[in-house]
C-alpha cells in the first residue's frame, strides 16, 4: 500500500506503535471492522455471550474447502467444534466418507487427522497439539485424498509465494519441496527424508522474517506425525495407498 517492495519489516517498532505510513496500525483486518457496529449497537456483554467456551468472545468466520459437499463461508461462535463445522455446516464429506484430515489456517496453520474433529475452533485449544486457528480456514481430505501428495502442494505454493528476503526461509521452502518431490515419486527419495523435515523445519520455524517462513513446515510437520504410516509406505514401500502419487497400489515388492 506504501509503494515499497513487498517485504517483512524488522520488528521493532511493530504496527501498532509504527505501521501503515509511519502511523500506529491496530486494527488491520475487515472481520474485526464488520462486527464493531454490533458491540456498539448491542453492547460488549452481549458480544461476549455469543463465543463458546471460556475465554471465547464473538463469533467467528470459517472457511471450509477441499473434499466438503458444500464448501464455504460460515459466521459462527468462536470454539464451534471441528466435527459441527464440517459435518453439519460443510454438509460432510463428498461421497459420505470420513475425514482423513484437515488443516488450520489455511494451509499456515498445520494439518491434524480426522481423530481431532471434537477439536474446538478457538485460538487456545489448537495450539496444544502445534497447530493454530490463524484465519479459521479450514482444507479438508477425504479418505481417497493423499496427504503426501497434499503436503507436496503445500511445499509447492510455499515455494512460489516466498519473498527471499531471509535465508531460512528461501532456502528452506526449496528444500522442503525437494524432500516432498522424493517422497511422492516425483523424483528420487532423499536418505534420512524425515530427519531433513524436522531439522529444516524447526530452522525455519525459530529463524525466518516472517510469518510465512515460519508456518511453511507446519503442514509437513503434521504429515510426519499423524500419518506415519501413510508415510511408511510412500518412504519404504514406494506405494501410495490411494493411487495418487503415481506409485502402482497393487505393488507389494
């Protein structure tokens, strides 16, 4: 908005003491602008009944795309659980399969199994297992959908959308592809893959400018924990179990 070259500032001063234009910047998102004509037609009391759970004021709008019957926009009290999100809002999986996984913030705030779905929406309850609510948009896989290949495009649009300006995170972003690429088929396994993601993803996670570096591991990260033994067979056997990275599935050798 200022003319510069789109990349993250040194912290500090941080927006809120000097942000857009040298001036204080606290509120800097429409979600947050659109519900204050409520609280100030209704009151903060009545703004704070509507959230679910403690600590939970306000509604909140989710987002739900992937492998949903009715993909969309739902405003709904902040700490709604996965499972009402997806299940009764969303219109379930396509097909009436069950959840394989899904994602938080995007693609930026990790991705967690279908044993999750009575995980409430919040900004607190996520986090105990490293993941984050962030903009409450959710990616959903069904049970045909790959998580490997998944986490492959994950690495992919990382890769794309990284300014360059940090070494943690233009190195890292290409190197995180390059693992998911011998991972999936696309080109030859790298020795001691998982080994790799951690390290470089814990490097960029501590190190990189930005919010972008620092959640480009994440999806990779919950691969590697809650589906290991998807990975097992993608890293070992060389099989993907839905057909969709290439391997042959009826392939046992």
């Amino acid at each position: 908005m200022e003319g510069k070259r789109p990349w993250p500032r040194e912290r500090p001063p941080f927006p809120t003491t000097s942000g857009l234009w040298g001036k204080p910047t606290a509120v800097n998102n429409v979600e947050t602008l659109s519900v204050v004509p409520r609280i100030l037609e209704n009151g903060a009391k009545w703004f704070q009944s509507v959230g679910l759970g403690e600590g939970n004021f306000g509604s909140k709008l989710y987002s739900v795309s992937g492998d949903v019957n009715r993909p969309g926009n739902f405003e709904l009290p902040l700490g709604v659980t996965v499972r009402e999100l997806i299940l009764n809002h969303a219109g379930g999986v396509v097909g009436g399969g069950k959840v394989k996984a899904f994602t938080l913030g995007g693609i930026s705030g990790g991705m967690l199994s279908g044993d999750f779905l009575d995980l409430t929406l919040d900004f607190k309850k996520p986090q105990e297992y490293d993941a984050f609510l962030g903009s409450g948009a959710l990616v959903v896989l069904g049970e045909d959908s790959c998580v490997v290949d998944f986490a492959r495009s994950c690495a992919v649009f990382f890769e794309d959308e990284s300014c360059g300006k940090c070494y943690p995170c233009r190195i890292g972003v290409v190197r995180m592809r390059e693992l998911m690429d011998g991972i999936s088929g696309n080109s030859s396994l790298i020795p001691d893959t998982l080994d790799h993601i951690k390290e470089i993803g814990d490097v960029m996670t501590t190190a990189s400018a930005c919010g972008l570096g620092q959640s480009a591991p994440k999806v990779l990260q919950g691969m590697v924990k809650y589906f290991s033994e998807e990975l097992d067979f993608h890293i070992t056997k060389r099989i993907c179990p839905t057909n969709v990275c290439g391997f042959d599935a009826n392939n046992t050798s």
